[in-house]
C-alpha cells in the first residue's frame, strides 16, 4: 500500500482527493491536515509515502512545512498542489526538494498516476508547465558549477534532452541506445551534479543557462 497525506485548508476538497485516492486497491489515505504546522505533527504520526501539500494555507504555508518535512530523517515524498500554471511557489518548492507540483483541478487519473510515480521515484510536473515555468522564474543564470564541466561529452548531450523534458524512451530513440543505457548515464549525471531526480535537473539546467 502507498501511504498518502493531504494537506489543504479547504475540507471539502480534501474529501474529494481522500474519496479518488480511497477508491484505489493500492492507495490508503492515513491522515489529513489543514495547515502547514499540522502538516508535520500528522507526518510524523503516521510516516506516509506521499504527502499532497497546498502551497497557500494559513498559520504555516506548504513552502515552509516542506522544507521542515524534507530535512527530518527518511522524509515523504512531497506533491505541491497549486491552482495556477505558472507559480514561483511551485517552483522555489522543487528546487528546495519537492518531487514536483500539480494543479489542482487536474484529472483525477492523473493525480493517481503522479502518486505512484512519485513513489516509484521519479517526479511529476504540471503537464505542458515545465519550459515555461522555469524560463518565466529563472533569474538571470548563473555560471556552471564546476561539477557540470566532470560530465563527459554523452553525458552533456543526454543532460540537454533530458532537461527538455525527453523520457528515457525519447533520449534513447535519438541518441541510438538503450532505455537501460539511457538510464545509467542519468542516474550518473545525476550523482556527479548532486541532484536528487529529474525535476532537479530540469531546475539546474534553468539556473545555470543550460537549457
């Protein structure tokens, strides 16, 4: 069972999320809260998988209740909720670690979708929102950390795709390789730059010019 919070101060739409997570075979709801400073006591109760996080809430926002989550010990993978497209919030929680962000009247299958994806591992991102989320809030970019310049030349080339937002399948078509050897030059690009997934490496290519 993937274990699942949500967080959000209006109760009616955390009945509508609890009711489609619920109505899965392989989903259980096991807290709920309505503000940030909720949030952590009801993760730290019930140690879920997943915690859904509205950005916008009172007595503790969902920016500052993920960073808490985030720096204790074996976090949750968090989803911030948000109601529009282009949000700076969204975007400063992924870059602070959130495993990416949602609108909030997305298709219920696809919100099911993000939950298992996130715990699989990977990270989720408001569909068709990524280029110009990150193009509209990226300051003014920044040299590349050294670290970038240790990336041999296949690395480079599989970065930029995947910084386009190309799937494994997509980079592995193009660059004609495998999805296995797709997947193994990621995952050292990933540990070479310190970045934790994808969405972080989408945000890193934004920050430093390189997309």
């Amino acid at each position: 069972m993937i274990r699942v919070v949500l967080v959000d101060d209006q109760a009616l739409f955390r009945a509508g999320i609890r009711m489609v997570v619920a109505s899965q075979p392989d989903l259980e709801v096991v807290g709920e809260a309505g503000d940030g400073q909720e949030a952590i006591a009801v993760v730290r109760a019930t140690r879920p998988d997943v915690v859904l996080m509205d950005i916008r809430m009172p007595v503790m926002d969902g920016l500052a209740a993920t960073s808490h989550l985030l720096a204790e010990p074996d976090p949750p993978k968090v989803v911030m909720l948000t109601t529009f497209d282009l949000d700076e919030a969204a975007a400063r929680a992924i870059r602070e670690g959130a495993s990416g962000f949602l609108l909030k009247d997305a298709d219920p299958e696809f919100l099911l979708a993000a939950i298992r994806t996130v715990h699989a591992g990977s990270s989720v991102i408001a569909a068709s929102a990524t280029r110009e989320l990150f193009a509209h809030f990226a300051e003014a970019p920044r040299p590349a950390p050294p670290a970038f310049g240790d990336l041999t030349d296949r690395e480079k080339e599989i970065f930029a795709l995947a910084a386009r937002g190309l799937s494994n399948a997509e980079i592995a078509q193009r660059e004609f390789l495998s999805e296995a050897t797709v997947k193994t030059h990621i995952s050292r690009i990933l540990t070479k730059l310190a970045l934790r997934d994808r969405v972080q490496l989408v945000v890193f290519a934004f920050e430093h010019g390189l997309a």
